[in-house]
C-alpha cells in the first residue's frame, strides 16, 4: 500500500518535488522513482517539500541522500523544505542538517 504521494513542478530553472503522506520502506519507491526520473530529464536543482510528510523512517533519508550524491556529481543541487519539529529533528539526530540545506518555507528556497 502507498502511503505516499509525490508531484513535481517546474519553477523557473527549479524543480520542486512535494512529497505527502508516509516515506517509510514500502512507500520510499515512489519517492525514488520520481526522483530518478526527474534526474533522468536533466532536472538537477531540486526542491524536496516535505512539509506534508507525517513520517519518515530511515528509508526516506536514504532515498533523498542517494539523490543528493547523484545531483552533486552533475553539479546540482537539492534543497529540503522542512517546517515540523519532528522533522527537523530527524535530520539533527542523524546529522543531515549538516549535509542537507534545509528551509523553513517555500519562498525562503525558492530564493
């Protein structure tokens, strides 16, 4: 059962991918599939909302760093966009906040 939905847009040269739901390991395919495929059609500064994510188990952080390590070969780039203590937290306890550029908005990103 997917407990996750992932829709991408193109912002300009950006390309924002929101996430919603669960990334746990029965749901992280999605994530990763539409990752690849944007990677696939040369979209390389990516976004990742995660604003709407309730829950993210290691998976989804191993999903999102094998992303960020193929972006930067290529020379792109991907950015978080996380706005729950939760969340934040995640990324602390596991030291991503260090790898990861993490934004509190949108906007703030998207500048």
């Amino acid at each position: 059962m997917v407990t996750v939905h992932v829709t991408s847009e193109d912002v300009d040269d950006r390309t924002v991918v929101t996430v919603s739901g669960e990334i746990d390991v029965s749901s992280a395919d999605a994530l990763r599939d539409r990752l690849g495929l944007l990677l696939d059609e040369d979209r390389t500064d990516l976004v990742v909302d995660l604003r709407a994510v309730a829950f993210m188990d290691s998976t989804g952080l191993g999903v999102l760093v094998g992303t960020l390590k193929k972006v930067r070969t290529v020379g792109g780039r991907l950015e978080l966009v996380v706005d729950t203590e939760r969340l934040l937290r995640l990324f602390q306890l596991t030291a991503l906040d260090q790898v990861f550029t993490v934004h509190r908005t949108l906007e703030d990103a998207l500048a």
